[in-house]
C-alpha cells in the first residue's frame, strides 16, 4: 500500500483491462429488463492471464464480476525469448487463432483483443492472424485454448525426453 494525495491505494496483484462492454436486453412480463455483459481480462506480465466475464445491471460491479472470474480462469503461457515458443493454431467457436513467435523487436503484430491478452501476459513479440469471427469472446477463448495447448504440448515433450534418457530410474511419486 502506498499513499497518493490523501488516498491509500493497493499495489494490484493483476493489471485489469476490458475488452468488450454489451447492452443486453432482457423482455419479460412488465417490460424490459437492461443489463451489462463485460468481457475483461487481467494479467500480470509474467505469464500469467484469464479472462473473465461479469454480468450486472451496472458496469462497475459487472466489471468485479469480470475479474473475479478472471481470477478464477487463470492459465499460464510459455514464455521463451519474450515470444511464445512455438507456432499454434486453435479454435474456440466459430474463431480461429493462429499465433506464432517473432523475432526481438517486432513487437505484437494482431488484433485488438490479441493484443491486450498478450500484453497482459507479458508476451513482447508476437505474430497473429484471427479468422472466422470477430466476436472479441470467441477470440479470447481461442487464445485461452492456444496456451493451454502449447502448455500440454511442452510438458509432452519433457515426459518423451526423460522417457528416452532413461527417467524411470528417477524418484517420481504420483
């Protein structure tokens, strides 16, 4: 905690961003009803990001609806050179994300929601391509998918490499 003009403020644990805001309408029996779908997504910059989503009739307290869910949908992503360490290709709905690594200094080249995942995980240098859909949900699920992927894919290829060099010697307990 630290004190900034009078007001004491927390160091947050995850930097907080919003990547859609939705009206949505809901018609019953005495008219309609308003309420706010928010899409938000929080990373810390070292590998760690969620994406959540918070329904409420008011969008601040949809917001903290969005990240406390976020916080509850955590996924860490591979992190090799500030890129990912490995082309993928995922898909969640109707949208396709294709992800590869960049040299140092390219920066992110991909869209909107991309970007702000990528940011917020830290990723420095990235390319990507986004197909199927621009619904910015189907996108960031995809994502989502892609670093889930990539995380079974590295741990695969750890368990082959101690399989090959002989792990069954070593002390492992299940």
């Amino acid at each position: 905690m630290y004190r900034r003009r009078g007001r004491v403020e927390e160091h947050k644990e995850f930097e907080e961003g919003v990547l859609q805001i939705d009206r949505v309408k809901k018609v019953v029996k005495g008219g309609k009803i308003l309420k706010f779908r928010v899409t938000m997504v929080i990373g810390d910059k070292k590998g760690r990001v969620g994406i959540g989503i918070g329904k409420a009739r008011e969008i601040p307290s949809a917001i903290k609806k969005g990240i406390a869910d976020a916080k509850r949908n955590l996924v860490t992503v591979p992190i090799k050179n500030n890129t990912i360490p490995m082309r993928i290709t995922s898909k969640s709905g109707a949208g396709y994300v294709f992800l590869a690594p960049a040299v140092k200094g390219t920066g992110i080249v991909a869209g909107r929601v991309v970007k702000a995942i990528a940011e917020k995980a830290g990723i420095e240098d990235l390319l990507s391509k986004t197909l199927g859909t621009a619904n910015p949900l189907n996108v960031a699920n995809a994502m989502l998918v892609a670093f889930r992927d990539m995380e079974t894919i590295i741990h695969r290829k750890e368990m082959m490499k101690r399989e090959i060099a002989g792990g069954e010697n070593e002390n492992t307990e299940f």
